[in-house]
C-alpha cells in the first residue's frame, strides 16, 4: 500500500527536498487507528436496525442484514439464567471462545444485568442487549490489538525514500476493511484473528516456544490456527530448523492442554460438543457440497470427500514448498493452507473472511487483488442473508443467485490462491521480497539456507532438465531457443544479498 505523500503526485507533484516528512499526517498508527475506529462506528450503526425493544415484535435479522449470533445465543443458550457454560450448557465452540464468553457474561452481570432462573423475558431480553455491547467493545478492542500487531510487523520491512517501513501502511487494508464492517460482529471470531496474529509476531521475532503457546491458545479459540502451526512446519522442514518448530509444537500441545484438560475433566459431554458436531454435521450453508445438494446432485460420505479434497490440496501445497526456486514465505503457505480448508469445507459461515483477511494481507498485500477478494467475499455476505431470509431460498425462482455467489465466492478464492502460487514460483516478482528481503515473518528461517536434502532435490531436478534440453537439441537442430522460466535467474533461498 503507498504512502500518503504519494498521493500529493496527482495533486502537485511529489514531495519537495526540504518537506518536513514526520509528524502526524506520516504516522501511520494515526490512520490505522483512526480508520479501525470508523470502520468498527460504521460495524455498530449497521447493528442498530437489529435491537430489539421491549413489546415490539423481533426485528428481521436477515432482510437487514445485521444478524448476530452473540444476543441470540445469550438468549437461546440460556446463558441468562446463569448455568456453567460446558457444564450445564453445550455450546458449540472451542473452550477458549467459550470462557470468552463466560468472561464477558460475568462482565454483564456486573453492570446490572439480572442473570437468574427467575429473570422474566424483557429482564433477560435486556440482559442479551448489554450482552452483546460487552462483547462490541471486548471484540473492538481485539480488533485494535490485531491492527497494531500488523504495523509491528510492518516496522521490520525495508524503510523506502520517504523514511517510513514500506509495508508499515499495509495495516489500513486491515484496519479499513469492508470485511470487518460486515461481518466483525457476526461471532466472536475476532479473538481468535487476534490470538493467530501475535502468535506470528512473536514467532517472528525467533520465540518459537512462546509463539507456538499463543497460537496453541488460538487453536483452542477457533480451529483454523493450526494451519499455521502447520505452515511453519513444512517451512522449517524447507531450512533443516527442525528443533524450532519442535518447540513451537511442544508449547501449542502445552498451552492447549493447560486449556482444554480442566474441561475435559469436568465436563466431558460439554466440551466434546464442538468435535461431534463438525464431525456429524453435513454439507452446510455456503459450501460447494451445499450447492451441489440443492442442485440435485447426492454426495454420499460428504465429511470423507471433504477431508479428501482437503488432504490432496494440502498434500499439493506442501510438494510446492520443497520444490520451488525459492523457500516460500511463512504467509504464503498458510493462506494456501486456509484456502485448502475453507474452499472444501463443508460450512462456510460470512464471518470466515475475518480469518483470511490478516493472511491476505500478508501473503498479497496489493490493493487490487485485497480489493477483488473483498468483492467476492461480499457478494456472499448479501447472498446469504438473502436465503436464509427466503427471498433467494431454496424452492424459489431466485435460488440461483444464491448458488453463483457461493461459485463467485470460490472462484475468487482459487483465484487469489493462484496469485501466490505465480509469486511462489516466480519469486522476483513476489511483492513483498524486495532486495534484502527474505521472510518478514520467517522468524528463524528469516535468510536461512535450503537443508541439503532440499539442495540435493533441486540439484537433481536441475540435472533431469538440462538432459532434456539436452536431448531435445540433438533431437531437432531446428527447435527454437527456449525463452522459458529455465532462462531467469534461480533463486534460493540463501542466495540474497546479505
């Protein structure tokens, strides 16, 4: 993302030798945190049409789109009456998400709200209110922790000719997303954005232990974080770093079981309850399988073909990590990843965009390519409302508007994915590798070399090629010179100037 002296070209010409280049108009926290503040305004003014009052009747959650699983939940899930969450009341999330929840409840009922079996409806009707504004700022302020773990980790990047880190600003794609206007408030997700962010802040700054520990914390929020954990894995595999990635996994075991054992102790059947459900459950809203269900066509064994599909592309996003000319960043392999998971999964709920958004800023931060993602996830965000609200639903003439938005949806995705994958295989063109750069977030394989069996691989393909080229000139003298990839220089992974 450019500077905003850059925008001074189109009205007057760039910035003068002696324009003072400091100071709050060049500060990017001011614009980060500004714009996240708006963006968060604009979150809670949509969610105003969804408040319900007392003696009128619910308002239509869906027809204006501003629905929210936090004061339904709160009202559906008994939460009013004051139950133990797991204990007495199954909840379908990750332990983590669920003592989130019981915090900001205990917080609820701190500021008056009655929380009793003996609460009547417009009690516990205002009780899910106050609710669900704890849970605003709690989240908001997650939100702005995550924005600013993203300028720390802009600060390393390379300073361009106006003196500033040149991916420092690449925090406003986070901060003034549409993404987060729409869906921040759908779910508690946000905490675990926030969790996965720092956790790569830390394991970028070679704190493998304590790295692998917050993410460990992040997995027991939400499911996704271990497709980090993952990515650093296949990446130290890269680079021979096996026994930091072994401390990363050793605290992410610890942390989660320090979390989650208590739970299982105590409340097996609760805490069990988000497994079985994504185990059991079918092919669900905004998923291809779904699609495909609604268009007649019956899959048998959806939760195997899904896990399938997901191993082979996974299986595929690992070949290219030992192949490529050039180590890929840490960033680029867990979007992969997440793509892999979310484009077969067999739900796709709006508010899993706020996973990816962090990731695709990292591994594309390109204004285009955020921008034609956030367009695709936003033609799913009016699409589903629509047919959960019957208007395009299942049965009616328009149902298929529902079923090319979740293809535009997936499409987009695929098509991002291959947009990291050419900057994988054609590195010089990565935009965040500049000269001196490697992997921002890299950690401890940050500049490191290929592992000899990596080196050896490469050697080896290299050797089969030049025989085929070989081959192919004593085959046919009149065959063209090859103008290919094979001309470029070969990047490895040690090979940048230090």
């Amino acid at each position: 993302m450019n500077e905003p002296a850059d925008l001074t070209y189109r009205v007057g010409g760039p910035l003068g030798s002696r324009a003072r280049r400091a100071g709050l108009w060049f500060n990017p926290a001011f614009f980060a945190f500004a714009s996240a503040t708006l963006t968060w305004l604009i979150l809670l003014w949509r969610q105003v049409p969804c408040r319900p009052l007392p003696g009128d009747p619910f308002p239509n959650a869906f027809m204006r789109a501003c629905y929210s699983d936090i004061p339904i939940l709160y009202l559906n899930r008994d939460l009013s009456i004051g139950s133990g969450i797991y204990t007495d009341i199954l909840l379908e999330y990750p332990v983590l998400t669920g003592g989130f929840v019981a915090v900001t409840r205990a917080i609820t009922g701190l500021l008056g709200a009655v929380i009793s079996p003996d609460a009547t409806f417009d009690e516990r009707l205002a009780a899910s209110q106050l609710f669900f504004q704890v849970n605003a700022i709690v989240l908001f302020l997650c939100f702005l922790v995550t924005v600013l773990v993203h300028l720390k980790m802009g600060q390393a990047s390379p300073r361009g000719d106006r003196g500033s880190p040149v991916r420092v600003w690449d925090a406003l794609l986070i901060s003034a997303s549409p993404i987060v206007a729409l869906n921040g408030l759908i779910n508690w997700d946000f905490f675990a954005v926030m969790l996965t962010s720092i956790g790569l802040l830390i394991w970028s700054r070679r704190y493998p232990l304590i790295a692998g520990a917050v993410l460990g914390l992040a997995f027991a929020a939400k499911f996704y974080p271990v497709l980090v954990l993952l990515a650093i894995t296949v990446v130290c595999m890269r680079t021979g770093h096996y026994r930091a990635v072994a401390r990363a996994w050793l605290g992410a075991v610890l942390a989660w079981l320090i979390v989650n054992v208590p739970v299982m102790i105590l409340a097996w059947r609760g805490w069990s309850e988000f497994w079985t459900l994504n185990a059991d459950r079918g092919a669900d809203l905004g998923s291809i399988w779904y699609v495909l269900t609604l268009a007649g066509v019956k899959i048998p064994a959806v939760s195997a073909i899904a896990f399938s599909c997901m191993a082979v592309s996974g299986i595929g996003v690992c070949w290219l990590v030992f192949h490529a000319p050039r180590r890929p960043r840490i960033a680029q392999i867990v979007l992969l990843l997440m793509l892999c998971f979310l484009i077969f999964n067999k739900v796709y709920s709006p508010q899993y965009a706020l996973w990816l958004l962090p990731i695709v800023v990292l591994a594309r931060p390109k204004v285009l390519d955020v921008g034609i993602w956030t367009l695709g996830e936003a033609v799913y965000y009016a699409a589903i409302w629509g047919f959960l609200e019957g208007v395009i639903g299942a049965g009616t003439d328009w149902e298929w508007i529902y079923w090319i938005a979740v293809v535009v949806r997936v499409c987009v995705q695929v098509w991002l994915a291959l947009r990291v994958i050419d900057d994988i295989r054609f590195p010089w063109n990565d935009p965040v590798r500049r000269p001196m750069v490697d992997d921002p977030l890299g950690g401890v394989v940050n500049h490191a070399n290929d592992d000899r069996w990596v080196t050896a691989l490469h050697d080896r393909a290299r050797a089969a090629h030049a025989r085929r080229i070989h081959q192919s000139g004593r085959a046919g003298d009149d065959l063209p010179p090859s103008t290919g990839s094979e001309d470029r220089p070969t990047l490895t992974s040690g090979a940048e100037v230090r």
